[in-house]
C-alpha cells in the first residue's frame, strides 16, 4: 500500500540526511509520477491537493479545482453515499475502501487501454484514508487506482467460465442436457421426490429403427433427424421437465411432481407429434417414430438407477409390441432386470 | 502445547486488551452509528488450526466471509475474517446509515466489516505502540464450498488463531458476527514477546 507518509518520516534519515526542501522536491515529483490518482480533502470535503495523474485524466484545471467541493468539481460521484464514508473516514480515523467489484468506478476518468471493455470509464480501486496533522485527523487522502485491465480480464475469465459451464451440460448436436449432466439431475430430483414425498415420472424413449436410416440416408441424416425430433420433443415440455440425450439415439425425460397418468399422456403427446411429423432431406420424405417406455416412482425403488431400469424395460416392451408406442412399467410385478 | 501457544498470563493479558479495545472501538461506533450500542464482552477463544476448520464448517447458513489483511511494525500481521450468518446480515445499511438503495448487501457487509476490524484494531494496536495498515476488505467466493480452501491457500502458514465473537444489540436492530484473526507464526511470536513485555511492566 501506498504510504506517503512513511516516504517523510524523520526515521527515514540517514546520516546523509537531505534538507527538509530536497525531501518536499522529491516527494512531489513522487506524487506526480505516480500511476495513481491522489485526491486530499479537507474536513468539509473541498480539494486541497491532487496529483498529474488526476489532472491528466480530467479536463478539469487544476487552479479551478483547488478550494472547490468534491461534489461540486466530481459531479459524478453519489454524493450522499460519498459523505457517510468520507465521514467514518474522519470520526473512526481509519481507513475505507471501495473496490470496482462492488462499484465499477467512482470517478468518470477515460481509461488508457486499447482494449475493447464495458464501460468507457476507468475501472477504480479507491482508498480512503485519514491523514493527520497536529495529531488531529483534518484531511482524507483518496488514492484512485487504475484496474481496468483487472477487471476487463476477470469479466473475460467469468464469461469463459460460464461459457465452459454450460458446454460441460449440453450435447452439442442437439442443443440439450447430456447424459452426464440429466443423470446428476435425475439423482437430485430422486432425492427431492424421496425427502418431500413427491411424485416423480420418467419417460425413456428411442429412434425406431435409426440404424436403417443411417444406413439408407448417411450420417447426415441421422444427425438432422436427431436434431428435429429433439427440438419438437423440447417444445412439448413444461420448463421444470429435465430432457437429456441419454446415449446415441436414445433420450430420456425428467418429471418432476407428475404422476403415472400424466407422463402417460405427454408420451402419447410426443410419440404422435413425431409419427405425423413430416421430415425431408434432400428431397426424400423421412418417416420417424419413437418408441416410449414410462415409470414412476413408488416406494419400491432404493435408488434412482432403478427408476431408469423400470422406464428401459417398458421401452423394450414398446419396442417388442411393434414399435411407434408407448408402454408403461407395471411396477406391482416389476422385477430387476439381469 | 508447543511454542506458539499462550501461558495463562499471556492469554489473560491478551484478553484484557482485546477487551479494552473492543469496548473503546464499541464506544467510536456507537458515536458514528449515533444510536446506543450495547456490547456485550466479547468471547474471545484461541484456537489451532484444525479445530478452527471444524467450528467454520459446522456453521450452517454461513452466508459471507470476508477477508481483510493487516500489518504492523514488529512484525505483527495477520488476516482478519468476518463470518456472517444468513439472519444477522438484514439491516446492515440502516445500522450504517445508508439508504438501502444505495449500495448492494456486498458492499454493506464489506463496509461494516472494514469499519469492525480497523476500528477494533487500531486500538488495539495503539494498546501495544503498534500501527496497523490494511489491504482492501475482499468477500470470498461461494462461502459455502470455500471456506477451507481458503485457510489452506493463506499467504503464509499458521498454527493459532483468535476467534473473537462480536456481538452488537443496538435498539432496533441485532447484528452479530464472528471475528476470526488469523496470525502467521512468525507474528504469534512476535505477539508473545509484545505481551511478555507488557506483563513486565504490569
């Protein structure tokens, strides 16, 4: 931290010691040279003093300046929020701080970086501190800092941080939940359902024959067809149902406080919305459907893992019973899968 | 018991003065607060390292830290943290005097934790002819997962801590908070001969 004081302390003195004049030279040019702003005020807040870095970074001139408010020469500043700091700065005799975090700036300087930021003012540290003379604490002493490259790249760091964040839940082809993000989900929802006595439904559901497709039509297809199907399926969700690509052209849907009935009913909805639905790549008509398997959780089950076996296996029945249907596990008989 | 921990005396002297500052930084708030400040003496607890980690993670609710460095001459520094529970955090800004509308519950809980430490620590340093300078207050990140990590990523190691609970009833309003000091060994050291001296001239 800045010290101005300690720079002048009779301590400081060596045997060579310098005149009183010399050490005031020195420590002006100091003052002057630093890439700080330094701003002193007097008890009623007028400006006593300041440094080059401040006048160089206002058009305000420096004969103006000298006697006139903070208020008045910084119009900017919030004056009433300003006053009860600078105040606590006196009566308490310590020292404050704002920090861009919190207030990106406080004083409306142009900042020096040839760098692309939010704001076109400087972002600022600011200190306050008290300066004593006589014993007395007369004067504050605001150091201004410079941190707009800080701040410009934390807010970079946070914006690649989020960007990262969501890449690490999204499938990237279809723009929704990965497995390993919708599993994570699932086991909180268990958990939700479990301690509050809620429902909680499942739907898994598969491509009907989409390895024909692949094979008639190439990859491509497939993708488009993954990607359509996703889409249509997405539009028919509340916004608290959890869908997730569950694995190549599988996908599996989260319900929370809905029961048998109802999940029943959206996977109807969704296997008919895809059966009618009329897909085209490069001028061949594709015929898409779904085969659905529904589950949900009863007192049966010790973990969520099981609620995903009962939804696979009414899926396989689906599957067996010719496809393009929905099956529901009977879960008065269910049994573990081997 | 090792070289860092207090005898008897040191800890009673040094509870003594924690209280003498604590009663006069109270006495400096209560005039800038303008409101009337009961305090109660503060419960002051030296604890190490480890059993510090397990108090912090005990608390539930913990919605703040923050953090804030101090140095003096004679080599006493250390790290200052404030830890806030999730009901004591309501009327930060009126106890302050701003208008809620003002500044963020940040900036409030940076601000009364500023005003807290360096008051309370500027006396205290005057007590022994010491004076303090600080770095910024910093709130630390999600708390929640956090807080250990950032024990064990301090500046420097240590083995002792000061936990000095703070707890102000003003008139319409409670707030409470706990004050935690962390002191490198170095400073513990340092702190021992400060109070060594004291009790000599006592």
């Amino acid at each position: 931290m800045l010290d101005i004081n300690a720079l002048i302390s009779p301590e400081n003195k060596t045997p060579s010691a310098l005149s009183e004049q010399n050490l005031t030279q020195i420590n002006n040019q100091i003052a002057n040279q630093l890439n700080t702003g330094i701003l002193v005020l007097d008890a009623e807040y007028n400006i006593v003093m300041w440094n080059r870095f401040l006048q160089v970074h206002t058009d305000k001139v420096a004969n103006n300046i000298i006697g006139q408010s903070i208020f008045i020469a910084f119009p900017e500043v919030p004056e009433r929020w300003l006053s009860r700091k600078l105040d606590s700065v006196l009566q308490l005799n310590t020292p404050s701080f704002c920090s861009w975090q919190q207030r990106h700036h406080l004083f409306e300087l142009p900042h020096t970086r040839p760098i692309t930021t939010d704001s076109e003012f400087m972002a600022q540290n600011c200190t306050f501190l008290p300066i004593e003379t006589d014993g007395i604490v007369k004067n504050i002493c605001i150091l201004i800092e410079d941190v707009t490259d800080v701040c410009h790249y934390q807010t970079q760091l946070q914006k690649t941080l989020d960007e990262l964040a969501t890449i690490s839940r999204i499938d990237g082809l279809t723009q929704i939940y990965n497995r390993r993000h919708w599993q994570g989900s699932l086991e909180q929802e268990y958990a939700k359902a479990q301690r509050h006595d809620k429902r909680l439904s499942l739907i898994m559901l598969d491509l009907d024959y989409f390895k024909l497709l692949n094979d008639n039509y190439g990859h491509q297809c497939g993708d488009m067809v993954l990607i359509e199907v996703s889409a249509l399926i997405s539009s028919l969700l509340r916004v608290e149902d959890i869908f997730g690509r569950y694995g190549g052209e599988e996908f599996a849907i989260i319900l929370p406080e809905t029961e048998l009935s109802g999940a029943m009913e959206l996977a109807q909805r969704i296997c008919s919305s895809i059966a009618t639905k009329p897909l085209t790549y490069k001028d061949h008509k594709i015929k898409v459907t779904v085969s659905l398997g529904v589950a949900q959780l009863s007192a049966e089950e010790s973990n969520y893992e099981m609620l995903i076996t009962q939804s696979d296996s009414a899926l396989y029945q689906a599957k067996a019973q010719g496809r393009n249907q929905v099956c529901c596990a009977d879960f008065s008989t269910s049994k573990p899968i081997d | 018991m090792n070289e860092f921990h207090l005898t008897e005396d040191q800890q009673d002297c040094l509870q003594e003065l924690i209280n003498i500052a604590m009663g006069q930084a109270s006495d400096q708030l209560a005039r800038y607060l303008n409101t009337f400040v009961y305090l109660k003496v503060p419960s002051i607890e030296s604890v190490d390292a480890k059993n510090l980690m397990e108090t912090l993670s005990q608390q539930k609710n913990t919605l703040a830290v923050i953090s804030q460095g101090f140095f003096g001459y004679e080599g006493i520094r250390g790290e200052a943290l404030l830890v806030y529970q999730e009901e004591d955090s309501g009327r930060i800004a009126d106890l302050l005097g701003y208008e809620p509308d003002e500044l963020s519950q940040d900036e409030q809980l940076i601000d009364i934790s500023s005003i807290l430490t360096t008051t309370f620590l500027n006396v205290f340093a005057r007590q022994i002819d010491n004076q303090m300078s600080y770095n910024a207050p910093k709130l630390l990140p999600n708390v929640k997962d956090k807080l250990s990590e950032h024990l064990q990523q301090m500046p420097f190691s240590w083995d002792l801590a000061l936990k000095v609970n703070i707890n102000y009833q003003v008139t319409d309003y409670s707030f409470n908070c706990n004050m935690v000091l962390l002191i490198p060994e170095t400073a513990i050291i340092n702190i021992k001969n400060v109070l060594d001296r004291i009790l000599a001239e006592f």
